[in-house]
C-alpha cells in the first residue's frame, strides 16, 4: 500500500485525494492545507491525518507526496520532497522560472527520485487514444498537430495579473500537449495575441486571444490557438494530421440529446467545467503515478516535460512581446 | 440518340424533360400536356415538339415514352405505349387497384416491352450505395431494416380524400424501399395509424401518422413509420440491421454549418423539399432507365415491382382498418 | 443516515452497493449472498456486515432494503421487506407473472411501504433528458416513440430457456421506456420475431430479432425493435416524434477520437457493456431511490410501472405466438 | 441577354461555359483555346462560335470575358478586355506580380469596366453561409478565424516550379477566405513551413506543409494550415470564433451512409476532387457575375480582392523565407 502525504486540500486536492482513497494500491495517510477546516473535512472524508506540510514531508510512513498548493510553492516542496526520499507528483507548474524549475530537477536527480508533473490532458481518454494510435502508426508520420483550447470565462484580472500570462498560465497545457503528440522538441516559437475578450486583460498587460504556431528541427508543425472565453463551453480539441491520415478529437456535451425542429438540429453545449470535463484525466493521471511508483518508473510527463513546456511558454511570451520568432532556450 | 415522348409538363415531367434533354445519349422529341402553355414552355426549353398523346404514343421516331401524368390514367397510358412498342418509364404508382396492375403487365409482356416503375428512392446515392454494400456483404445476412419517412407538412385534405390514403399514397415508396433492401417478398403485414397531426385526415377517413411492421417467409423483419409532418423537414432515413454490422443513411442538410453557443451546437433543418432532396435520385433514375435501354434492358424497379409494393400498400391498409395482421395477396 | 441491507452481492448488487456506500445519505449496514465469499469480500470493501436475507429484513437498524437476488425471489423478498416495514428498491422484474405481481402489490399496498423498481435506463442522463424535455413541452404532443435495443451479443441458451423469452426479459426495459416517454398506457400491442441470430435460441422456444407496435387509446404509437447482437456495440437509442419537434439520443463511443484516411472517417465503437453503458444511470438510480427516502416519497418507477411492464409483455409475447393482436391485460 | 465570350476550354473553362449555357440571362456567344478541337467540342456543346482570342475580345456582340487560360496571360487579358468596354471574370490570380496586379487594375479604373475575380470558395455554399451569418451577428465581433486546406494530392514538381510557391499557388484561396470572414486587412504576416509530403518539392525550393498566422491592426487573427496530401480526401474547412458564438463548416462526404460493426463506425472519405467539392461554389460565382452585370454592379471579389490576396500571398512567401515576421505591402 502507497501513503501518501497529500499538500492542499483545494479544488485539485480534493480530486486527488478521493481518487487515492479509492485506489486499491495506496492510501492518504496525512494532509495538509493552510485553511484548517478544509484540511480537516477532506481528511475525515478520506480517512487521513491532518498534520503540516513539514511534518508530512517528514513522516517515515509517507512514501508519496501530491503537491496540490499554490503555485509559488512547488519548486521548494518538490525538493523537500525529493530530499526526504519521497516520490512526488506536482501539479503543473513547476515554476514560472525555467532557472528556479532546472535548480530544481537538479535536486531530484542528484536525489534519484520519482517526480510527476500534473499535465492532467495527457490522460484524458481522447487525447491518450490520440497519442497511442500515433505510435501504433495509425497516421504515420505526423506532419502537423492542431491544439485548440479555449475557457468558458475568463479569469478575474487580478488572477491575470499574478498568472504569468495567458502563454504561461493558460497555453502551457497545450504546450505540452503539442510535444507529446509530435513526439520531438520545437525550435522555433511564433506568437500572436490580443485582449479581444476582455480590455482590462490587455491593461493588465496580458492577452486573452492567442494563436502560436511552432516547428520542430525535421520541419514539423503545431499550431495552438487559444481564448478566454467561448460561449458554448470548454473547447477542448486536438487534430493530428500525417502522412497517413487523420486522428481528431471532438468536443464532448453533456448528452447526446439532439432537438429538431425548424430552426435546426441542435445538441447539448460542449461541457463546462475543466473538473467535469477532465474528471477521468484526472484520475487517470494519478493511476498512471500509482502504478509507476509499483513499478518503480516515473511516470510522465515528468519534471523535463514540466520544464520543455515552460521554455515554450517563455519562448511564446517573448515572441509576442517582440513580435519576432523565439529559438526557445 | 434514344427519342422520348414525355406525357406530362408537371413538377415530375419538368426534372424528368430537364435530365433527357441534358443526357447525351436521349432527347426530348415530343412532349405533351393538359396545359397547353406548360407543354409549349417545357418544349422550348428542351429542344421539343408539342404533340397530342396519342400522337406521340404513335410516333415511329418514339422510342420510349416517360409517363408523369395523373395516377389515373397511368395504366392505359403504359398499355397503349407498351402496344405500340414503346419502352415505358411511367411514375409510380401504376394503379391503386391489384387487380388492374396485373391485367397491365400482362399487356407489357405479350408486347415483351420495356417497362421501368419511378421509385426514385432506390437512386438516391445514400440509398443506393447501402443496397450496393448489403449485396456486397458488408452487414452480412440482413435481419431487421427499418424505414423512417416523415412529409415537411400533410397534403390538402381534398387531396388526402382521392389519394387512396397514408399507405398506398405516401408508404408505397417506403413498401419498396423495404423490399430493395431486404431482397426478400414479406409475408405478413401489421400496420398501426392515427390522425395526430390534422383531425380533417381523420375525418376524410385516413391517418396522418402509422407504423408497420412486416416479415419474410425467412422471419426478415421490416419496421416502417410515417407522419405526414416533420417540423424540421423531410425525414429520410434507413438502417439495415444485420450479422456482421449496421448501414444507415442520414438526413441532409442544407449546409455543413453548426452554430456553437450558450443554448448548444445547432446545425442547419433538414432539406425540406422532395424535389430538392431527391435531385440526385430523379436524375439517376432517367438515366438508368436510357442505359437499360441502350444496353437492352428492362432496368429495375419494374412493373413486378410496382405491383408488390402495391400488394404491400393495400395489405396495411387492411391491417390498419381491420386491426388484424393481413398477408398480402 | 440512511441503513441499506443489501441482498445479493453479484454484478448489480456491488454496483449498487458501492453507489450507496458512496452517499453522504446512505450506508449499507448489512449484506447477504448465498455465495460466502462474495458476500464477505463486498461486504468488507463497503464497509458493511454479512448476514442472513432474514436476518436483514428483520434488523431494526436496517431502513431499506436493495433486492439484488435472482428474479424467482423478487417478489417474496418484497413482501417479507415491506412486511417488516421497510422500503424497497428491487431490480426488475418483480415476477415473470402479472399475478404474482399484483398479489405483491397488494401487499406492499396494504403496508403502505415504498417499492422502487430498478427500471434503470430512466436514469440514464440522455434518456431522463428527453423525459424532462418532453414534459417541458419541448416536442409539443408526443406523437411517436421509437426505441431500439440491441445487445452485443446473445446470452447462453440455457439463460434463454429459463428467461421466460425475449420480451418479458430484454424488452420489459423498452416496455418501459415507451411508457415513461410516452405517458399513456398502451391499449394494443403487434408482435414480430425471428430467430435470426442463433437457430438454437429459436428451438428453445424464443426469438432473437423482435418488433413490436403499440397505440395508446389516444392514437400515439410506440415501435419497439431489439436484437440478441450488435456487432458495433450495445445499441440504446431513443427518438420522440412529436407536434413541435423531435428528440433523440445517439449512442455512447468510448472516445470521441476520429480516424480520416483514405478508407473513410471511422470513430469509435458503441460501448459494449450494459454496466459501462449504464454506469451513470445505475447510480442516479439509487440516489432517486435514497432522495425519495429522504422525502418520504416512492420514487418512481414504483410496483405500478413494474406491473405494467410486465402485461405490456407478456402481450407481446402472445402476439408473437398468436400472429394477432393482443390487448394488455 | 449577355454575351460571354469565353477564353479557354480547358476543365475550369468547361466548368464556367456550362453555367452561363445554363443561364437564362446569359448566353456563350464565342469560345477561344489554343487547342482547336477542344475549343471546337466545348462551342458545339455550348452553342457557341470558335473563334480567336483577338476577335472575341473585338467582337461588338459580346458583353463579357470569362478569362480561363493560363494565369501568365491574365493581366493582359483584364486588360485587352476593359480597354474593348468588356466586363471581366478572370480566374484567379490576376498576376503573380503585385506591381503586374497594380498596373492592371489601374487600366481597368482608368476604362471604369467591371472585373471579378474568381476566388471561388466564396461562393460555397456553407462558407457563403457563414459569412453571412457573421454579418447577421451569429458570432458577434470576429475574433479568430481558422481555416484548413488540404489538396488530396500534391501537384508533379514541374507544376510546383512554375507555380510561384505553396502560398501564392494554393494558400492564397485562404488568404481570401480570411479576408473575407474577418472583413478587415491583415497588417502582420507570420509563416512557417517543410516539404514532409515529398522531398523534391523542397528540392525545388516550394514546401508542401504550411501554417500562417496573421493579425489585424484591431488585433483580430487568422490562422490557415495547408498541406498538399490528405489521405482523406480534400479538405477543405473554416471556423469563425467570436464574442457570441462559433461558426464552423466540415467537410462533405459523398453520402450520408455509414457502416457500424466491430471495427467501429465509419462514413464514407471526404469528397476528393475540387470540381466535385466546389460545384456549387463555380456556379454560384458565374451566377454573381451574371447577376451583377445585370444589376450593373462589380461583383466581389473584385480586382482589389485579388491584389490584396496576392499581397498575404507575398507577405507569406517572404516570412518564410526570411523566418520573420512581415508587414504585407
């Protein structure tokens, strides 16, 4: 049985932790969350020990830890972790400094320890099949990807503010999810954007309609496109185009329901919510953390797919800060 | 070069006139119509004298005629053509009663001429292509086929009155779609109806909404349902249920468009109108019809045809009047 | 807190015991199974106590029972459960015998205890959708309900032979469903069936391919169609053809992943299981059953719709063996 | 009555010379082509007069010039045919020179005759469609725009030499598409592109596989990927994101059919043939021509379209060669 310590008992620390608690492998055996009360409601639910952040990462009978805090802390919790031996899987991402995440993964490696970066889409099922039938060779050799990912609403202006930017708050995800389907590194980053949404988004200094095309060093493209805010849900979709053919994933609604009448023929919206709408990547990704920590592998994406995506974030930015093209670093 | 006499300048006689003048194998020699001023239109557009019916069914430079006059006088116009030599294309249906269907055919094969009934279903592409793969074997052995057709809006009551009702007027097509597609005769008939959409229907003593059901001698089971009103078009649609898998044909829209928003993913209704949605059908119909002809041929469907879905038509409505299961004649 | 005893630890009694144990409302205090083992293992994994079926229905600690057992015991176990003064949630069918279900019925009458009958697909998401539609007026007058119901795959021949044939056992859920759609109770009922998929199901006395028609006393129309094999999938569709419009639910692929290549687009199969199909429904099922608790209120489908079913099936099955028409009893 | 005379018979000059015979308002009075007895099949089949390029142009009885010969003539055609009064429908481009493009319009200015050039797509009916839904306001204001192109097949690399490159030859339909959906100029072109399909057209300096990315002074984008294989067909779709919705158009397949078994469910390949897919769309452009002489209007897309379309074309080429970002002319 694995123990884990889990740190935050949020919205994603909440998923995590039921779905530890509902594995056969591995239990919460402690959890921790600056808001004593919520700490202390998710522990009674799965049956752990509410106790701080450094006494779970501590604890002999911790193996695991799932780092579900804000943001800034990830860096220095993933490396307390990997320093007191214990597997980690953080949520994305590391750092907003590809310097801080590269210190880092040095600390991990010198402690020989298994991290897991929470880049949850690579385990929704569509997107999973996508990425298994491109190996199995279904398109052949892929030519293009097409990520396009677009919110319900956008984010309150002070969260943009203190987000790091749409590039590296919002399209970080799909950032990654463009390496994991081309298979290879980009080297060259094209970025445009806008506040079309959302003026006080652009005042704030950021954009909230964007649109990145990248190629890899074999001339192979993705092209990512993203927007704050779509009407008819969380449009979610990837296109893989190859030599071969075709592999695409569509929207999911909420029902397959379909009215017809004589203003047409119309089906449910696209699902809402990224917890409804990525309830089993979630899942998926932390059996996937599971079953490596009992095989002993660590699971990707791991810390150098957390730290390639923030180059392409970094590398996005610049290049629409510029306006020019950006070699990521 | 094929010479047809077209015997009327109605809605049919017009797509049917149009796609003889365009064929590069036939041509409009004479056309005659009630309606002096529709024949003499219809004429000069495609390239034809006007002539008396009995003239042109006498024509020595008549090859075959195209009957799309009234119901009526469909059976005595095909003997007389059919006497005269002629090969017949004659609308559906041949005649609303058994009886003088069969002393028609008996005409057409002393005279051993070419006769082809329009039941311009069977050429539409999407229904054509499924009855081509089931002959292929893509569902294997067929054991269920289920036949789906709903009118945009039911006809003037006045109409309904001399239409022969629901079964022989709007359900013989679907009879023969059936038998298309099932390639098998159906021994029994169960059919239900009911005026829903307009109790006028129901006073002039027919049904505006019905299900039938039919099997074969082999227990092949067809399941048929109709409405005189769709509010979001003409309904068209076929599933054929069997061993090794299910074909089936949508609906058509006018576009590919679909609008996303907060209310859901709307597409275009589906095409309203029979002429536009069976453009295709109409014109592959004429032309397997002048390719029978030029190969020799009686092209299908045929009067023996025409005569069964008749049978069928006449077996639902015994069905539906008496209440009982009703083998046909 | 609601206390479950939960009889039968097979397929369906560990998914609903797992639903309950899974409530904030409810827990599963007791559970029986005539198999040691399996009662022990569920017994452990949701946190419940074996005991003997009497022993359950006797517990003053025990509220409701969940009756999980096979079919010949349903209808005792109602009785002894709501003798005691419990609330039951029995799966379907109460008894292979409308007699025996009216006796049953009068005894859950008398105690004026709670029967739920598990009619799950009510509970599924798209089909309680178009329920909750049409009741909201979204079709206007229902005019004609179309259900079609394919299994994977055919069940042993031994299970046919005891089943009491395919329309008490695999089309009771369609009876049903026609019922809940249409809201009127149907007064004639046409049967169709074939053994088409194994001549063994045939000389066992049963079909495997199915229609049946049915016409409430108002005119409205049901067409019912199933098959012992899909060889796509477990085929659940419903459409509702009404005066405004029409409502209809597709199937469930296991992805919503699309393969474009030169053979054409070619996306996932239809789900294959019953219980990976229904998942969402079994749970929204009991939780129907445990709100209605909560509220003092029988939720439907209660004893009423479950005796219904039941003459609806019996019809058909005379129908089938008759050739005629049958009137429920 | 107008009087086409058409310049050249070859597939897009028979396509053309059909409409207009189908015309009621309009007639082909002459038809030139290099090869005589082309010329002389499609005038026999039009009820046209051969004659020369020269003489038609002359020629007091002809309206208008439908130009469909090779696009190194067409510049000198516009402009031989607005010096004689004439109005022009030119295929597109009017010249791979944007200084060729300027001087040509400035003659047609100087003559005020009417040119439209053939950007055919425009007049699709489902991207018809969605234009004028945004100019209804389905989408609210424009955002972001994508449109995806794929040829079934990439051209012999002799053609691919000549053709001025990728994006002037084959994206420059796409360059008007995104024009014609944002309705406002693109200041900023971005290019990205590799020859994966096959390597002799990167040998011959032209790629086969291409994403552009553009913006508009108000920040709204574009984004357009190409390729010049698709296993699937050609595809050919666009998506307009905006404040209040989305618009999207896929791809038509040649019948609704689809086979479900085992393997999944799957419909027939994307229609592959550029004839077949922009039927309607050659049609309909001949008709707004004829309709707008009629009127006496210049339909769009006018000269100016064309030239701006060539501008992007450039603007491409040139960011992709240089790997910056630039500014079209």
């Amino acid at each position: 049985m694995i123990k884990f310590g889990v740190l935050g008992a949020g919205r994603i620390g909440k998923v995590h932790a039921r779905t530890i608690a509902g594995s056969k492998q591995a239990t919460v055996a402690y959890l921790a969350d600056a808001n004593a009360q919520a700490a202390a409601e998710l522990a009674a639910e799965v049956g752990a020990k509410v106790a701080s952040v450094e006494d779970i990462i501590k604890a002999r009978d911790v193996d695991a830890i799932l780092i579900a805090t804000p943001t800034p802390t990830h860096a220095d919790l993933i490396e307390a972790g990997s320093e007191a031996g214990k597997a980690v899987l953080c949520e994305k991402p590391v750092s907003m400094s590809v310097e801080r995440i590269k210190a880092c993964l040095k600390v991990v490696e010198q402690n020989s320890t298994n991290l897991m970066i929470g880049f949850n889409r690579r385990f929704d099922p569509n997107f999973a099949s996508i990425e298994q039938r491109i190996r199995k060779g279904d398109v052949g050799e892929v030519e293009m990807v097409t990520v396009i990912s677009r919110d319900p609403a956008p984010p309150p202006v002070d969260y943009v503010k203190s987000s790091g930017g749409l590039y590296r708050d919002m399209m970080i995800h799909d950032f990654d999810m463009a390496r994991f389907l081309v298979g290879e590194e980009f080297v060259l980053v094209q970025a445009l954007g806008a506040a079309l949404v959302d003026p006080a988004i652009g005042k704030a200094g950021d954009v909230d309609t964007a649109a990145v095309q990248m190629q890899t060093a074999s001339g192979k493209i993705a092209v990512i496109t993203n927007s704050r805010r779509a009407t008819y849900g969380y449009d979610q979709r990837v296109e893989v185009h190859g030599s071969k053919g075709m592999l695409s994933a569509r929207n999911i609604q909420n029902t397959t329901v379909e009215l017809a009448n004589a203003q047409g023929i119309m089906g449910d919206p696209v699902l809402h919510f990224f917890t409804e709408r990525y309830v089993d990547a979630y899942a998926n990704e932390v059996k996937a953390f599971i079953d490596g920590l009992a095989k002993g592998v660590s699971a990707r994406p791991n810390g150098f797919d957390g730290l390639q995506a923030q180059k392409l974030a970094d590398a996005a930015t610049m290049s629409w800060q510029t306006g020019k093209p950006v070699k990521p670093a």
